[in-house]
C-alpha cells in the first residue's frame, strides 16, 4: 500500500519556508564576531555620523538595506555599565535586560529607499534611555566585565 501524499508535501514546504523567512538575514551575526561585537558593531557610536554612511558599514555583512538601527552615543563601557543595573524583563520575556541609569544622546535610522549598496536613511536625533540585553562575555570579548550588551532591546 502507498503512503497517503495528498496535502501533505505543500504543508510541509509551506512550514519550512515559513521557518526561512522568520530567520532575520539582516541581523544575523558574522560568524567571525561575538555576539558583544556584532551589537558594538550596529549599536556603539560614540562620534555621531550621518545614518547613510553609518548603515553603509552594518548593511555590507547582510548586503541588504537594514529597515530601522539606532546608534548610541556613548563608548561601549558606558553601555555595558547598563549591564550592572538591576534586571527587568525583555520584550522576549527573557530575564537577562538592563535599563540605562540616565539618558544618553542617541540617532535612530530609518530606511527610505532599499537600493542595496546605495540605501538611503532619515535620520532621528533623541536623548532617552534605553534597554539591553546582557549575557556573560564570550572567548574574544573583554574580560573586563561580567556581563556585555549583546542586543538593544528597547528605546523608551
């Protein structure tokens, strides 16, 4: 007797492509970075500059136009100093976020036209606090703290 295939394969395929396009190529991580690295990387901008260039430089991992980034204005250590603040829950539900202790020069990108390598950005100045998420370093990272930003989970 054959196996019943009506219905079963489109499902499937269906369910796979689903998993596919949920996975986030424009975030994803280079493999040759820790995960503190990569949000340094995207997130850590103590000099401003203008957002086209900035996002020029995080869109050549993925060689998209990333939708939305912000760069904070501060050194890294100054972020991670967030890490040492008491923890509150991630919009993931996660346990392991810190909100910023004072409010801190930031600009938000947001894209306008997706012409990979030309993207072109509108730019947002603000002075909020913010949210990261913290985990303990990885092997490459600064031994200098015991947990580091690794994703910004939220402007307030």
């Amino acid at each position: 007797m054959a196996p019943a295939r009506g219905g079963f394969c489109p499902l499937l395929l269906l369910l796979l492509l689903g998993l596919w396009v949920a996975e986030d190529p424009v975030s994803a991580r280079p493999g040759n970075m820790t995960p503190a690295q990569w949000f340094k990387t995207q997130h850590v901008q103590p000099s401003p500059q203008g957002c086209n260039a900035a996002m020029r430089k995080i869109n050549k991992f993925s060689k998209r136009c990333k939708d939305l980034n912000t760069f904070l204005h501060e050194s890294f250590s100054n972020v991670a100093t967030a890490c040492q603040t008491p923890n509150t829950a991630c919009k993931n539900r996660e346990n392991n976020c810190h909100r910023s202790q004072k409010p801190v020069s930031l600009t938000e990108c947001k894209l306008t036209s997706r012409r990979y390598p030309d993207c072109k950005y509108k730019e947002k100045k603000r002075v909020t606090s913010y949210i990261v998420a913290c985990n303990p370093p990885k092997k490459g990272d600064s031994g200098k703290f015991k947990l580091v930003p690794v994703h910004l989970d939220k402007v307030l």
